[in-house]
C-alpha cells in the first residue's frame, strides 16, 4: 500500500482579480489574473503541487466552491479580494471546507486604507502572505505545502 499524497491545491480569486491588468499596477503589478495563474500553476509544479483555479465576482458562488471542495482538495490558497474583509459567509464556508488555508494578497494589505487592514478570514488560515506581487504566491503555496507534507 503506498503512501496518500496531499498535493491538492485549490487557487480561489475572489471579486475583481478577473480584471487585474485594469487595476492600480502600483498596487496590483501589471500581470492578467491568467498569467498569474499560469506562474502559480508552473511554481506548483516545482513543488510537487496539483493546482486547480477558480475565480468569481459572485459571493455566493464562491461559497459554494469552497462548500464543494470535500474530496477535490487537500489545501486551499485565496485571495478573495475586497470580501476579506467583511464577507463572514464566507469565512463560514472556509471553516465548513475545514482544510488548510493560507490567504494571499498582491497588494500591502496593512499598508493601505483603513478598511482593507482587517481579514474576518485571517484566523482561520495557517498564514497570510501580503504585498510581495506574484512572488507572495510563491511564498503561499511554499507554506501550504509545508502544512500538506
């Protein structure tokens, strides 16, 4: 019998990460939430990861991907956009999914405006990666692969 390996990585773009390349590049870079997925997805691969992508600018879709993840899934990686930080639907849904988590942001999340400095999803991942472009995507999926092993 061999060893089950968990290796199974959700990537979950919340509100507006489809029109990335039309947002502030001082905040968001210059990258299509396409060609970010394809740098996640190619980072994965070097770390042994299987990557699967999903994005909506609906809430209540996007609960209800996190509520179909049982058996999909063994981590999750998310940057739900402006919903971090008052969506509780889905900080319930993240805590229902009951998998490893780490929350990433492009942008300097406690650098900017008041609002955006509180995540209601924060204490329910292992870690959360702010600021550092597509590299904290690297770094994400480095931590969520650490917890997987």
């Amino acid at each position: 019998m061999t060893a089950q390996t968990h290796n199974r990585v959700e990537v979950m773009h919340g509100v507006n990460l489809d029109q990335l390349e039309r947002r502030d590049p001082a905040h968001y870079g210059r990258l299509s939430l396409r060609e970010l997925e394809l740098q996640v997805a190619d980072h994965a691969d070097t770390l042994g990861l299987k990557t699967r992508f999903f994005q909506s600018n609906h809430e209540g879709e996007f609960v209800e991907h996190l509520h179909r993840l049982e058996g999909l899934a063994d981590g999750v990686l998310l940057n739900p956009g402006a919903w971090t930080h008052y969506s509780y639907a889905i900080r319930d849904a993240l805590e229902l999914a009951a998998l490893p988590a780490v929350e990433v942001h492009l942008s300097d999340i406690p650098g900017r405006e008041e609002w955006r400095r509180k995540s209601v999803l924060e204490e329910l991942c292992i870690a959360r990666v702010t600021g550092k472009g597509p590299a904290g995507y690297r770094e994400a999926l480095e931590r969520l692969r650490q917890e997987l092993l």
